[in-house]
C-alpha cells in the first residue's frame, strides 16, 4: 500500500526542515574543525625589550688556545677577547613566547648581537646566550634539562641558572666544571664560568660577567695545586732547616752549663 501523496504544504514544511537540518549539519561542521583554545601551561614573559644594552667582561682567561677552540661553536666571542676586556651586547630580537610550551625546541630565543668596547669590532650578531624569559622559573628548570644527571640547579631570590661538575676520561682525568647564572629581574645573562682542571692545575678557565660600574675587569689568579705543592715544600724545607739549626745552637753548651748538668 502506497503512502499518500504529500500536499504543497506538506512538502514546504519538509523543505524547510531539510534545509535546516542542513543548515545545523554545517555549522556543527564548521564548530568541530575550529581548533581549541589551550591555557597557557606557564607564565613566560620577555624581561628585556629590543636594542637594551649590556655590558660584559672577560675576567679570567687562562689556558691556551687549543683548550678555548673546543668550545668556539657556543663562545666564539671569547677566542677574540682579552683578558679584562669588555663587550657591549645589544638585543636585537624576541622570539614570541607561545601560550602553551611542550617542549624545550618550543621555549622561545632571544637574539644579541655583540660589540668589542676598545675598538667596536662586532664579535657575533645573533647569540642566543645573552636573556631568556623570566617569570616562571619552575617551568623554564624543566624545560633547560638542568634536571639531567649532573647538573645542580641554581635558584636563589636573585639568580637562576645552574652548574655542571663531571670528570672526563681523555688519557688523563679531567675535572669538568661549568656554572650559568640568569638575573631574576630581567632574565639577562650574569656569570658564566668554564674550567677544565687536571691533577689540580688548570687548563682552561674563562670567568666571563655582566659588568657594572665598580667591579673589576680582572680576576687575581687562583693558586694552582703544583704552586701549593712547591709552596708547601719550601715551608717544609725551611721548617726542617730551622729545627735542625735550633738544635745545633741549643746543643752547643757552655763549660759551665755542662759543667752543671753532671
């Protein structure tokens, strides 16, 4: 048995339904392809703003230039400084920091480019060592990997950073010390240091600081173990050579004292 045929206004009706179910159909369509909007995981802020500049010092340089070269890819700037001379870094860009961060690839980099102060050579144009977003330390730590085995992180009211302490095997045991510390303030670079030392005398150390009125350009020296060995020896030299003129002198007695003692 056959339905009846729909009247006019039985199909307008039906139209209208169809058109708007489709209508419906379409913008739940549109809704599921939207991406969603995710909270931010982290509060980053920038704490430096483009063209602010910094000035820097190269404290202590010790070791020779075969040491210095094995880290020219990350301090290429150092091979062209003196000891106690200054730099002037300016930055030049920030990356955007994104509102949700997975990853260490996705914190974002700040770019400095770097000015010998004496004679204004540029020593590196897009150094992403010299800041990085401050404001959420706990989340910029995991991010750094100074959570991996070795490192020591660093977070005082002031300062955040961290250093490393290894020892490296390479025909001789070598003592590996490395320490990075940001300003709270501005995420702005403040210390760095790198020291290789073996059997307690120093192959390579750079103490490389941001810089500011009153402080020196230059480090005294530390003592190394072989100038402690050579110190420590002449005292002992001197003290076994006094104990032995003491006794001479005191063993040389009088007549009379020996006399007296019978």
């Amino acid at each position: 048995m056959q339905a009846p045929p729909a009247n006019k206004h039985t199909q307008g009706v039906t139209m209208k339904s169809h058109n708007a179910l489709i209508a419906v159909a379409a913008l739940l369509l549109c809704l599921s392809v939207q991406p969603l909007i995710a909270a931010p995981n982290h509060s980053l802020q920038w704490g430096v703003d483009t063209n602010e500049q910094f000035t820097y010092a190269l404290q202590r340089k010790l070791g020779d230039s075969s040491w210095i070269n094995q880290f020219n890819s990350s301090l290429s700037f150092i091979t062209a400084m003196d000891e106690g001379q200054k730099v002037i870094v300016t930055v030049t860009d920030l990356e955007p920091i994104p509102d949700r961060i997975n990853s260490s690839s996705q914190v974002p980099n700040s770019f400095s480019a770097l000015v010998r102060e004496n004679d204004s050579e540029q020593l590196g144009s897009n150094s992403t060592l010299f800041a990085v977003p401050i404001g959420d330390w706990g989340f910029l730590t995991q991010m750094s990997g100074f959570t991996a085995v070795g490192w020591t992180v660093i977070n005082t009211d002031t300062e955040w950073g961290a250093m490393l302490s290894l020892t490296i095997e390479d025909g001789e045991s070598i003592a590996y010390y490395q320490e990075i510390r940001y300003e709270k303030q501005n995420g702005t670079l403040n210390y760095l240091r790198l020291r290789l030392n073996s059997l307690g005398n120093d192959l390579l150390d750079i103490v490389f600081v941001q810089w500011h009125p009153g402080m020196p350009t230059v480090l005294s020296p530390e003592l190394q173990l072989s100038t402690t060995l050579t110190v420590l020896l002449g005292v002992a030299v001197a003290s076994v050579a006094s104990v032995i003129v003491y006794k001479k002198y005191t063993g040389r007695k009088s007549i009379a004292q020996r006399l007296g003692s019978q």
